[in-house]
C-alpha cells in the first residue's frame, strides 16, 4: 500500500557501514516497519522498531538511536524537517499506492464550487501525485495554485498538522487530497477560505464549512472554561522539533502581566494523565498544536493553544488557528527517501 523504498534504503546504510539501524514509525505504518526490518536483517543488518508512539519529522528518535548504540536512524512516513540531528537519519516518506486522478475525477461537480481559481494541497503520502492531480484539473478548466510554503515543509503543496503555509495563495477556494479531518480543517482555518476535502482512499468529497464551525465551537468551549482561572501551566515539549522554549517564555510573561499565577514546564510526551497530579487551573500548551486539541474531551482542566489564551485575554477576536512557522525554504527534497546526517559527520 506504500513505497517503502527498501532497496534504496539498504544502500544507503551499506554506504555509511551502518551495522544496527532503528526504525520509526506513526501508527498507521507499524506492519511497514515490520517489514522493513525483516528484510535489512536478511541483508545482515541488526534492525530495532520503535514502538513509542510517533507524532511526525518533529519528533525523531534520533537520540534513542544513539544511546542504543544503533548506527542510523530510519524515520517511516514523514518527509525531513530542519532539525540538528545526532545520527545519520533516513527519512522514508510512506507515497501510497492509491490512484488520486480518479477520485479527483468523480467529484469534478463538487470542485467546481471551489471557483476557477483553487489552491491545491496534501500531505507528503500523497505529494508524489500532486502534479497528476494539478494538470488534470489544468485540463478541466481551473486555475490551480501550488504554493511553495516555508522551510517547515519539503516540497510546494504540502501541508502539516502545525503548518499550512503552502495553502496561503491567491485562490478563491482550496482544494485538499487525503484522509482524515485535523489536516483540512486546519487549511481552512488558516486561510478563511471554502475548503473541500477529496480522500483520495474511499472517493469521498467533504466541505469543511461543517467541521470547522464544530471545531470552532468545541475550542470556543475551551476558552471559556478558562475564563476563571488563576494559575496557569505553560507546557512546551522536548521534541526537537516541537521545542518552542522562546514562545513558551513569551505566554509566561504575558500572563504574569495580566496577574496570573504561572509556572513554565517542560515535557518530552504531553498527555492529559502525567498532569493529573498538578493544581492548576488551566493550561497553555506551546508545542504541537494537535496536543491540546486531539483528546480534548479526556483533560479534566481547559487547555488552550497559545492564540487561544490571547482571545481569552482579550488581545484578539477572531479564531485563529495556532502554526508553527518555519524559514525560508532553500529546496525541495527528493522525491523519495532523504539521507540527512549529523552536523558532525
């Protein structure tokens, strides 16, 4: 069902001598890792699979890599994020198998309502065909828009949970290719403009308009329940990639403004259960944006993005969805795996 690139992959560890290599995984590629595993350890290579669980490219396992003594790191179904790693890491991005034109092709009448001019977005499981889907819709008439986006991301079009900044183009709608909510929503949240949603899986076509008013309404809860509160825990992580030290100091500072009681912490899993033991009130976390939206309805206190807290405050109105930015891009990476090594090597 995805490209794991396995050949490529092994040559690349016999280039570096890699002799015991730890794989990575999200959830939804665990039998993929188990795959690859078994075929580098026929190929003589000592193969361990992660099975924490794996939040994106912002969370490598770089560092548990080297404490086991492992030679490189392999990271499944993201595509590589400016970070400074400590061991060889190959990224794998996982393109799936799946025939996106034709879903594009069954729900011409719906994208239509998008305009003439759209934009067009995925996530990297789906970036391979995005050229595909761009002329064919070229050819039906439209005016698409592929946004190069910043240095948070690897190739123009592509979309994160934490950064949209490839949607943000002159278009009158966006048109976003992939499963799942959390990605589209967040599209059209940062760009405030009608957003369909194609899975390019089952065929399906969804306008978001829906989800994002429920969304909306559901984070507006949120804010709310803090309205009252008076001692405020600021979470950041220690996910490289999710390390936002700089913008966590910034909430604790415009909250000690506004005469709160706050104390700064930091952790590497952020989960609703290890805070339990905590008397706060309320929280702001400052890491992925996801944390405190996916599993909301589990924390027993308000958690809130860090735009969130400023509409509580008062310093702004409308929603707005919380991103982490990234700088310039300098270049797209290869249409397949991306070998990136230590500073050091």
């Amino acid at each position: 069902m995805y490209e794991l690139h396995e050949r490529e992959v092994l040559e690349k560890l016999r280039e570096l001598n890699v002799r015991k290599v730890l794989i990575q995984t999200p959830e939804g590629l665990k039998r993929e890792a188990q795959f690859l595993a078994e075929f580098l350890e026929k190929n003589s290579i000592e193969s361990l699979i992660s099975g924490d669980i794996n939040y994106g490219a912002c969370d490598p396992a770089d560092k548990e890599a080297k404490m086991l003594g492992c030679d490189a790191l392999i990271h499944l179904g993201h595509s590589y994020m400016v970070l400074n790693l400590e061991v060889p890491t190959i990224f794998i991005p996982a393109f799936a198998k799946v025939n996106v034109v034709k879903a594009l092709s069954k729900n011409i009448e719906e994208i239509k309502k998008l305009g003439k001019k759209i934009a067009l977005v995925t996530t990297v499981q789906h970036i391979r065909e995005l050229n595909k889907a761009k002329e064919f819709l070229e050819k039906e008439g439209f005016e698409v828009k592929v946004g190069k986006g910043d240095g948070r991301i690897s190739f123009p079009g592509q979309v994160l949970g934490c950064n949209f900044s490839a949607a943000k183009v002159e278009a009158e709608g966006v048109l976003f290719i992939g499963a799942g909510y959390f990605h589209p929503v967040g599209v059209a949240l940062a760009t405030k403009k009608p957003t369909l949603a194609i899975n390019p899986y089952s065929g399906d076509a969804i306008w978001m308009n829906r989800e994002t008013e429920r969304f909306i309404r559901k984070r507006w809860a949120q804010i709310a329940k803090a309205y009252d509160a008076k001692k405020f825990g600021v979470i950041t992580s220690t996910k490289k990639g999710q390390l936002r030290i700089g913008e966590a100091r910034k909430i604790v500072k415009l909250l000690r403004e506004y005469g709160k009681e706050v104390q700064l912490i930091v952790m590497n899993h952020i989960s609703y259960q290890a805070l339990e033991g905590f008397d706060f009130d309320a929280y702001v976390v400052v890491a992925c944006p996801r944390v405190p939206i996916d599993d909301v309805e589990n924390w027993r206190k308000p958690v809130l993005t860090p735009r969130e807290l400023e509409i509580l405050l008062g310093l702004k109105e409308d929603y707005e969805f919380d991103e982490i930015a990234g700088g310039k891009r300098v270049q797209d990476e290869p249409m397949g795996i991306s070998l990136k090594l230590p500073k050091s090597l």
